[in-house]
C-alpha cells in the first residue's frame, strides 16, 4: 500500500511541474509579446512541452502540451482572453505543440525505461557477479553450499537449502541452520533431482510441501536441488525473478563443478604419492635390509668356520644389527605416517632431555666421534611429543654421523630467535645440493653421496613427526659452507615463554 | 656375591630370548627360571621364589599388565618389564602398577644388567643402609639433608632437596613425571611437567659437571627421570 501511494504522490508532483512548467513559459511569453509580437511566443513553450515529456512522460507531456495550447489560445491569439482562434496559424500552432508533446514524451519513456532496464540488468549482473564471487572464494563442497544458502536466504529474503543425493536427498547446507524437512519436502527434493523440474509448493508438482525446489544443473546432470522456504508461505521467488535464480543456480552449479574436480585431483595426486612411496619402499627394503643381513649372516659364517673370537667380525655383527633395529623402525614409523595414525601427547619438553636421551640411544654408533652440544641454561621449555621429538633427533643426528665422514665431528646447538626456539644439528659432510627441500622428500638421497642406506627414509620421518607437532624442519649448508645444517623450528606457540617457579 | 646368588625368573614366550637372557644372566652369577608364558610365570613365582622377575609384556595368553600385580604379590620380588619400544604408555602404565623399571627390546644387555642391579639392590637393601648415595662427584645425605659436590656443601631449595631425594632414593630407577609430580609438588600439579623441568634444570645447573649434557639426572623421553648412581 504504502508503494502505491508514493506512486500517486509521485505522478501529481509530476502533472503539477508540467503545468508550472507552461505557467513560466508564459510568464515569459507575457514579457516578450508586447515588445516583439506574438510570434516568437509559441516557440517558448516548445522547450516546456518537451521538457516535461521528457521528464516525466506520456501524460504530463500531454497536460503540458494541452495546457501550453490552452494558455496560448487564451493569452496570445485574437481575440484575446478567449479561447477563440481566428487565425489557421493559430490553430497550426496549437495543433504542433501537442503533436510535439506526444512524439516526445513517447521517445522520453521509450529511453527511460530502457534506461530502466539497462539499470536493473547491471544490478542483476551485480548480483550474479557478486554471488560467483562469493561462491569463488569458497573451496569446499560443505563451504560453497553454505555461502549459497546465505547468499540466496539474504537475496530472496527466505530460508534457503540445498540438498542432493538419491534415492534419499541428505541436506548439505541450509540458512538458518536446523530447518527440518517434512517427508513430502524430502519427496519434492527427490522429484527434482530425479526430474530436473522446480518441485514443491507453489508448483504443478508435490503441492503439500513447504519448501519449493530448484534442480541445480550441470549439463544435463541435476547435481543438487536448491529449497526456498518462506515462513510466512509467500512464494519465496516471484515469476520475474526465476531467470535471476535460474543464473544464481547456474553459477552455483559451476561452483560445486570445480569443487569437486578439485578434490578429485587432489585424491589422484595423494594415490600416486602413495603408489610412488610403495615403490620405493619396497625398493628400498630390499636394499637396506639385505645389505646388513649380509653382514651379519657372513660374520656369524665365519667367526663359527674359523672358531675365532674375531672382534672385528663381532662389531660388524653389532653395528649392523643395530642398523637394521633403526631401520625397521623408521619402517614402522613411515608406516604410523603414512596411516596418519600419528597421535600426539603433547608435554612440556626440556631439549636438553631431549639431546641427551637421543645420544644415549646413539652411543654405538656415535663411539668416539666428537659431538658439541651448546644448549643455553635460559632455553625455553618447548611443547612437544617427546616420542615423537625423539626420533626426529635420531634421525637427524644419524643423518649428520652418516654424512660427516668416519671421525668428523658433529655440532648440536639451540637458540631462542624472536620467540620461536630453532634446534639445529651441523655435520662436516660435503653439504646439501641447491634443491634442499627435495633432502627431506621420501627415499631422496642426496646427491655426490653413494647409497648408505635409510637417511631419506629418516628425514622424511623427521619431517613427518616434526610437522605433526606443529613444529617445521629446515635444510640448508653450514655458513662456512663446510657441511650441512638441518634445524628443527618450534614456532612461537609451542614455545614456553611464561616463567615457572617450582619452588 | 651373596652367599646364595639372586633368583631371576625369566618370563618371554619367544625361545631364542630366553636363550639370550639365560646365557647372559647366568654369566653374570644370577640362578634363573623361566616361563613362557602367564601360567607357567604364576606357579613359578610361588614354587621358585624369585628375587627379581623380568616379564615381557607380550604374552600370548594374558596381558602383561595384568600379571604385574599378580606377581609383585608376596613374597615380594622386583619386578622389570620388558617391551616394545614406542610403547610409553604401556611404559607408564607398568611402573604405576609396581613395576620398579623396564627396558625395551631390543635391548643392550650391559642396560639390563644395570637395571637388574639397581633394582636388585633396592630390594635387598633396607632404608637405613642407604643414607648416603654417592652419584659421580655428587653424593646426598638423606638423613642430614646435605648435598655435596666434590665434597662442598651445594644449597638446593626444600623442592629441588624433595625432587633430589626421592630420585636418590630410588638409585639407577626411572621414576615417572607424574609420579614424580605427586609426591614433590602435590596431586593438584599432575600433569604440569614444567615444573619439573625446571626444578631439574636448576638442579643440573648445581650438580653436573656440564649442565646441557647431563649424566647424573637423566630423562627417559615421555616416561621420567633416573638418578644415576655409583
């Protein structure tokens, strides 16, 4: 109601100007004609007419045209102040303006409400637009449904749903959340998805549902069905709306596409990551499981030929069995990674418990090699998954013995760098090639080294527990240049940074 | 020796450790017996009277955290776990059960004998006897409450001579952090390992020779701390 009367209020201001419009024009006519004559007057009133119709249209045009013929009759042609004519020019005159009134105020409206239709179509394009956008900056399936039912329950002023599956549609997003399907909406959903028809309330199909459906399409596959609901029961979607909703839907449609193209990408790259790791693990076992059994089963042969109590033969025997309890297991943990079956149990974590605890375990195979720990007495305590923080240091610290040359000395140091706490283990090895990231890559080894068996499988562990912990490994070259230097980075939020007064 | 050798009964179901443990057991002096498994390691413990159990957790037809208080019944024997590794919770578990210390397999026999030892002496030994415990250049008074390192009186606060004297009480046994936790600091701070951390710190910083490279006071990573003694 209150629409229309704006409307009429509007079209009486209308009519008023047109009129005023002709009182100036005569006003000024008034002015000219007893200095000039009457002749020019009837042009005065032209620009009147074609201004109002112009402006307002078919009608006003026309009551300025009527008025400015009226007026002219009255106050410019013989005899005066009548509404007699006796002159055929006269009559010409009044004729043109009218003429000229209607001509005009039919271009006028015919611009205008182009003018009209060009705003509401950049509006809906705006629209379109912006829900494309919106839809765009989702990347999940769950998320994109979401922002559509927000974005439609805020275009369309309803509640808004979206659902697919068959035989039985499941709801995978709705705006509000909680809305219940009644059996018959669950009917209607099913009907559009089977028959890519609008369904529900308000349609020829399933009248008894609350909640009217949409097909969502992609090429001819009905992906989704949309549910638009009003409480109050209005239709949610008046007739010149449907080609707004058909475009939204479209756009969602492409949205919910590349969803899915995307995830199924992603499975196929992880498959092939996986195909790739069961390769080269298998590859790799027969490698390094072989190589020290041959050790063993050689130095066991003969120490029992030669009846010899040879200590030679006895440590191999030892080292290399000790190399295959570590490499079995790596084996297992790659495994525990590769399952994700990775569970946390996080404590606050001394690193100088942590080093010391993984030099202990290492102490056979370190034997006399020189290994410099520098670890400040104010180190912050860090939260971590002492296990797990466990086998990354013997992993990089058997990295660094293995790549440091027989005797060469190995150097673990740790420092608080802007409120993050970086462990780092150096070896006087030949360093890391330019592609370091590619050091802590599955099975990679690196290069200019001959296979010593298990170091990629260990730095993949590495980064595997140091990443499930939150925290994040680094490989990179000793400053010096002589050797490399893998860091252990717990950030900021892992840090212990309060103090603890024990007592 | 003792007059008569300490008893140990060995319980694995796998034939070839038993063989490992029985040869390097018995060159070490110790009488042993064996089970295979949780039946045979019941009625062994009430026929043989070990002094010392070693029960490997994986028995095939119990579980080995069940059996613990079954075995650490009377007569009392000490009693060492052993298990996987990786397995700290089974770890854990065990020692709150009365388990008076583990080792995982596989292990170093040169830690086993250690562990057997320290456990041993812990049985055999009354309180009184162990006043004082000597660990490397640092040795603690439990009855006088004095620490000394080479001989000089070092201060240590009422928490840090708690913490220090429950380890010295148990020398060579790995404690548990929340046991630890419990009796120092009280039940409320279970599970607030800072505060062990740092009280262990500072007692580092007092007592070893190289604080960041500890050897008196060590960590067992996600289990607890041992006093290392002698």
């Amino acid at each position: 109601m209150l629409q229309t009367d704006a409307s009429i209020t509007e079209r009486i201001q209308a009519y008023a100007g047109a009129i005023a419009m002709v009182a100036v024009a005569t006003l000024i006519g008034l002015w000219i004609a007893p200095r000039w004559g009457t002749a020019p007057v009837d042009m005065i009133y032209l620009p009147a007419v074609l201004a109002a119709a112009a402006l307002w249209g078919l009608g006003p045009g026309l009551a300025a045209g009527l008025a400015a013929a009226v007026a002219y009759n009255f106050f410019f042609t013989e005899p005066l102040h009548t509404l007699q004519m006796y002159h055929v020019t006269d009559i010409v005159t009044v004729v043109i303006l009218l003429i000229v009134a209607l001509v005009t105020s039919q271009l006028a409206a015919g611009i205008r409400s182009q003018a009209q239709l060009a705003a509401s179509h950049a509006a809906r394009n705006a629209t379109i637009a912006g829900f494309a956008g919106r839809l765009l900056s989702s990347s999940s399936e769950t998320e994109i449904a979401e922002t559509a039912c927000a974005e439609l329950h805020r275009l369309f002023g309803s509640n808004a749903m979206l659902v697919s599956g068959l035989p039985q549609p499941d709801l995978i997003a709705a705006m509000p959340v909680g809305n219940r399907l009644t059996p018959s909406d669950i009917a209607a959903a099913a009907l559009t998805l089977e028959s890519g028809e609008p369904a529900g309330r308000g349609t020829s199909r399933l009248q008894p549902a609350e909640w009217v459906f949409y097909p969502v399409r992609s090429g001819s596959a009905v992906i989704a069905a949309a549910g638009l609901a009003r409480d109050d029961g209005v239709p949610p979607v008046a007739e010149e709306q449907i080609p707004l909703l058909d475009n939204l839907l479209d756009q969602l449609a492409l949205a919910l596409e590349r969803a899915r193209a995307d995830s199924d990408r992603r499975e196929v790259g992880s498959l092939r990551e996986r195909d790739r790791l069961r390769s080269a693990l298998l590859s790799s076992v027969g490698h390094d499981l072989r190589t020290p059994l041959t050790a063993i089963i050689g130095a066991a042969a003969e120490l029992r030929r030669a009846r010899a109590n040879d200590p030679e033969l006895l440590a191999t025997i030892e080292s290399e069995a000790g190399k295959l309890e570590r490499y079995i297991s790596n084996l297992l943990d790659m495994a525990r990674i590769e399952a994700g079956a990775v569970k946390l149990k996080t404590e606050c974590v001394d690193l100088v418990d942590a080093v010391a605890a993984a030099l202990k375990d290492l102490r056979q195979g370190l034997a006399s090699r020189e290994v410099g720990v520098d670890l400040p007495a104010d180190l912050p305590l860090v939260r971590a998954d002492p296990q797990l923080l466990h086998h990354c240091l013997i992993n990089l610290i058997d990295n660094a013995a293995r790549y440091s040359g027989a005797d060469g000395p190995i150097w673990i140091a740790a420092n608080a760098v802007r409120g993050d706490v970086k462990l780092t283990i150096e070896d006087r090895g030949p360093g890391l090639p330019v592609d370091r990231e590619r050091a802590l890559d599955v099975f990679t080894r690196l290069e200019g080294s001959d296979r010593r068996g298990g170091a990629g499988l260990g730095l993949a562990i590495v980064k595997g527990f140091a990443e499930a912990m939150g925290a994040s490994v680094t490989a990179g070259n000793r400053k010096d240049g002589q050797g490399a230097a893998f860091s252990l980075c717990f950030p900021k939020a892992l840090v212990v940074s309060e103090r603890v007064d024990a007592g | 020796m003792p007059a008569r050798p300490p008893k140990i009964l060995v319980v694995d179901d796998e034939p070839q450790i038993r063989t490992l443990l029985r040869a390097t057991l018995g060159r070490a002096g110790y009488a042993i017996a064996e089970a295979a498994n949780a039946r045979e390691a019941l009625s062994a413990k009430s026929i043989d009277k070990p002094d010392l159990i070693l029960l490997d957790l994986g028995l095939p037809d119990r579980d080995g955290l069940e059996l613990i208080t079954a075995l650490r019944a009377e007569p009392r024997s000490a009693l060492i776990v052993v298990s996987a590794r990786d397995q700290t919770e089974q770890k854990v578990a065990a020692l709150d059960l009365g388990a008076d210390d583990y080792v995982t397999k596989p292990f170093d026999t040169e830690e086993l004998l250690a562990r057997v030892r320290a456990s041993l002496r812990q049985r055999l030994a009354s309180e009184s006897e162990r006043q004082v415990i000597e660990a490397g250049a640092v040795s603690i008074d439990l009855l006088s409450r004095i620490v000394r390192r080479d001989g000089v009186d070092v201060h240590v606060t009422p928490k840090e001579w708690d913490l220090l004297a429950e380890l010295a009480k148990h020398p060579g046994r790995v404690l548990t952090h929340e046991n630890l936790l419990r009796t120092v600091w009280g039940p409320a701070h279970l599970g607030q390992t800072e505060y062990l951390r740092v009280a262990i710190r500072a007692l580092r910083q007092k007592l070893e020779a190289e604080p960041s490279q500890p050897r008196l006071i060590v960590n067992e990573p996600g289990v607890g701390y041992r006093l290392i003694a002698g």
